[in-house]
C-alpha cells in the first residue's frame, strides 16, 4: 500500500492531533503496511527492529479502535523494563487527546502500587511476562475482555527464554482477540509462536537487505587482539561520536573496558546483568540524560534499551551471530535520524564479519585509522584528563617543578613528562595472552579458546574465555559443571566467570593459569559424564538469575 502521509489514514481527530504533535509526518515502511490492515482487524506478524517506529505501527491501530471507560482492553508484552516504560510513554502520549490510560507492570516495581492502580482498569496494560504471570497468579489482573495482544520484540523474548511465560499469558486471553507480533528477524522460533496463536496472520517482512536500517552507515576496523582498546580509544578520538553505546560479550570485559576507557579521560559507564536494578536505572538516567557520553553493555543488559540519541553503535566484540549484530546496530539511526556502527574485527574474524553480510544484504564497508594523527590527540586526552583529576600534593611538586624548570630546557622537560605518563597508562602495557593453535595435524590435547579456535584475549583480570568438549547434550544446567569443577580441580566458585553451554561445548571463563587443569579435569572424565551427571543431578540446585 501506497500511503504519503498519516492523514490519509481513517483515525480519529484526537488521534490526528497527537501524530502531528509526535512530529510524524510520513508513515514508515512498517507504519505504511501495518496500520491499515490493523484497522480492518488482521492479525499481523511484523518485522521491524528497534527504532523503525513499531510501536505506533500497532499503538495507532489499537487506540483508534478501543473504547473509553471499558475494561483493560490491551496487552503489550515487552521483554524488558525499559522497553515497557518507552512503549507505555510513547502509547499514553499519543493517546492523550482520546482519554486513554497506560500502564506499565514490571518486575522491580512495588507489585502493591500496581494493583492499586489496576483497580481503575486501564485500558492498555504494557507488561514484561513474568510480573504479568504474578498478577495473574494473584487474581489481581484479568485479561478475560481483551480486545489485542502485541508480542513485542518477539525474537528478543524467545532469546531470553520467555516461550512458557508467553504460552501461559496467552492461553489466558480470550481466542477471539487481535494479536500483533513484531520482531527484528522472523526465524523459525517467532513463525512457530505465530502460528501457533494468530489467526491467518498477514506477513509483513522487509527485505533483505532491509534488514538493518538504510540510515545507519556501517563500518568495519582490522584490529590485532593486543591493541583492541588502543584501536578503540583511536576510533572515537576520531569519529567524536556524541552518544555512543559499545557491545562486549561479557560482564567483565564490559566493566575492564569502562575502566580502561576511563582512564583515558572518556566519560563511561558499563551495563550488565550483575548490576542491581538501582544500579541499572542510575546508569540508564545518566545515559538517557547525556551525562555519559559512552555506555558499555553486554547483549543481555542492552536488550529493549529504547534510547533516540545514540549516534554511534560500535561492536567492540564481534557478536556470535547475525540477529544479534541487527539488534545492536539497531540501537542508532533511530526514528529516522542517521546513525553509525562500527565493528572492530580481528584477523581470525572476517569469516564471521562476512556471515553478517550475507545475512543482512549488504557489504560492511572497511576503514583504516589514522593513527599519527589521531594517537598525539589521544595522548592529549590522557594528560589533560590526568591533570583535571589530579589530586596530587600541590605544594611539594610545585618545589619539585621549580627546580626542574631552573634545571632543564622547558620543552625538554614537558616531553620527557609526557613520555613518563604515557609510558604508565594502559596504551603502552602489553597485557594480552594468546593460547595457540597446535600446528600440523596433531590431536588437540589442550583447549582452544573463543570460536575462531585460534587466539583469545585475556583481560587484565587474568581471567580468559576457554571451551571445554562438554555441552547441552549431556549438561542439564550450569550448576554441574561447576559443581564437577569444584570438585576436580583446585579452581574455587570465586574464580569461575561467565558460562554459555552449547549443544556439544561450553563457553566457561576461568583464571589463565587455571586452564590446562580444567580441559583435562573435562577431557578425561568425559566417557563417564553422562552416568555421572544423570546419577547426580538430583542433589542440583538452579543458579540464581
């Protein structure tokens, strides 16, 4: 369908009114070939990733056709607090003019203060799942009249492990209700979730090389592992991205980042799912506010972050598959505003940088650093941000200084310092360890570490990122693994980090010097973990999220 504008959509005046007051003018493609068949009352399966203006593509259509004063007549479910609140905002303001009431539910939130206002019926509750089922459970939510149900990010709540929350939510709403699905990538997972609770849904998928947003430039940087964050620091000496938002595949490599960065005078924060909720919402203030210019966040800390100034996305860890690098770079070009993402690849990762092109239809263009220039700048960003923060004792250098100025040359004297400073800051230190490929094709008998299976960094925490050749086909939860660590190897519950079980390995971040003994512990005892584990697992607790 071909629509120029939004008033050539049959909406009520009210609704005119906000659209214009949005600042929207043109519908978007999603917008232009979801609102008018919402209207008619089809169910719809969208694909639209973050900022390409989803929620007023099924928020236009419902609050046309709700009616004032009845029961809760609407459900959004959303996988994120954050993506909750944006959603309720965005809905709540265009329905200003209507007299319609939004609220949001979700975990973290005093539950008493939701059910006193759930007793004045909103007429469109927008909810992440598992604070919903708490309601359900105490009776003090009904979706029995609800006229549309939307599964927001559809593709992100499957990821995160919401299919049986969705399926419980769903069964309970009535079968004759209109049901939007939207989600940046329509897999097999989101079509199966379709099909199973929509009636005769109208598909409305992008084309491929519409996967990402057409405004949001890409680029791509080689990088060697040992000099990633002076590569880094390098790039946004550079580009001076405004807003940026930085992806690390782990907590600790997100916080060792900031604290890098820091150092180098940029004002950072980082975001992951070991922060308490408090934690979260101070950083997300100061982020959505502008008083941090950088945030560093891990794929599940990001996931539903709904910022519209974000100029920059840069993948400092190459994502681990192509949906995760859409819904990344779909963090900038937001809202029709243009954007840039840059990813940073290793020698080892082109294959990987190349399946993402394919995926999404388009070339990733390269770029070089201009490293001269760029780095004198750099180091000029390090001294000044060390002079600033200086809480040095004032009088006593100012002697020392005086004797030197009377000693030395002063140009002299000021390179030498700046060398001395330099020489002291986390660009000249070396701290990456590589564990190498074995040559030939000998049998491997140490682990490699990281998928390319050829070389990994280790963070100054000495911790590293290695496989082990056990996984979900054996493994019932992480909690063995650990477990059978603990108790073959001198490795405490303290030095174990991140874990990722896949289907035949598993991802587990322990201390370098720990490594060998760990593979071994594995590899040797691998005949008898099938036995082992189905024998044990009852005496297994669940980790804790």
């Amino acid at each position: 369908m071909s629509t120029a504008d939004f008033s050539n959509f049959n909406l009520k005046t009210g609704l005119h009114t906000m659209i214009k007051e949005k600042g929207f003018t043109r519908p978007t493609p999603i917008q232009m070939n979801s609102i008018p068949l919402a209207l008619e009352g089809h169910d719809i399966i969208g694909q639209a990733q973050t900022g390409t203006g989803k929620t007023a593509a099924f928020g236009i259509p419902i609050l046309n056709n709700l009616n004032k004063g009845e029961t809760s007549q609407a459900l959004v479910l959303c996988p994120t607090r954050e993506l909750a609140i944006q959603v309720s905002k965005e809905i709540a303001f265009l329905g200003r003019r209507l007299g319609v009431r939004v609220l949001s539910i979700y975990g973290g939130q005093p539950i008493e203060r939701q059910i006193s206002v759930l007793k004045y019926n909103p007429e469109i509750i927008v909810a992440t799942p598992g604070r919903l089922l708490d309601h359900i459970a105490r009776k003090t939510i009904s979706l029995a009249n609800l006229k549309y149900v939307v599964i927001d990010e559809a593709d992100e709540m499957l990821d995160m492990g919401f299919f049986p929350d969705i399926e419980k939510i769903l069964v309970n709403c009535p079968s004759d209700r209109q049901t939007f699905l939207f989600s940046a990538t329509l897999d097999f997972e989101v079509r199966k979730l379709g099909k199973r609770f929509m009636q005769n849904p109208k598909i409305i998928a992008v084309n491929t090389n519409e996967v990402t947003v057409p405004k949001i430039k890409q680029t791509y940087y080689k990088v060697l592992p040992n000099l990633k964050t002076e590569s880094l620091a390098l790039i946004l000496e550079n580009k001076k991205p405004e807003i940026s938002l930085i992806f690390c595949r782990t907590k600790r490599g997100a916080d060792g980042l900031a604290r890098k960065l820091k150092n180098l005078g940029y004002n950072t924060d980082s975001l992951h799912g070991d922060m308490s909720q408090r934690e979260r919402d101070m950083v997300m203030h100061r982020f959505r506010n502008k008083s941090t210019k950088v945030l560093i966040a891990t794929d599940l800390a990001a996931r539903g972050l709904d910022i519209s100034h974000v100029t920059h996305v840069i993948n400092y860890d190459i994502p681990e598959d192509t949906e995760s690098y859409v819904h990344r770079v779909g963090r900038t070009g937001r809202a029709g505003k243009t954007g840039e993402a840059i990813t940073l690849v290793e020698p080892n990762q082109i294959s990987q940088l190349r399946a993402i092109e394919r995926f999404i239809g388009k070339r990733i263009l390269e770029e070089g650093i201009d490293t001269k220039t760029n780095q004198a700048k750099m180091y000029s960003n390090v001294i000044d941000s060390r002079i600033k923060n200086s809480r040095a004792n004032m009088p006593l250098y100012n002697e020392i200084a005086k004797e030197l100025l009377e000693k030395y040359d002063q140009q002299l004297l000021v390179t030498s310092l700046i060398g001395l400073v330099i020489g002291d800051s986390d660009l000249s230190k070396n701290k990456v360890t590589k564990l190498k490929k074995p040559e030939g094709n000998r049998v491997r008998k140490k682990p490699l570490t990281r998928k390319t299976r050829e070389v990994t960094e280790a963070i100054e925490t000495d911790m590293i990122n290695m496989e082990v050749p056990v996984g979900g086909k054996i493994l019932k939860d992480k909690r063995q693994l650990i477990d059978f660590i603990i108790d073959n190897t001198t490795v405490t519950i303290q030095q174990i980090g991140d874990i990722e079980i896949e289907k035949d390995i598993t991802w587990i971040e322990v201390p370098i010097n720990k490594v060998d003994e760990v593979y071994e512990a594995v590899a040797h005892n691998k005949p008898g973990w099938s036995k082992n584990l189905e024998l044990s697992h009852n005496s297994y607790m669940p980790i804790p999220k």
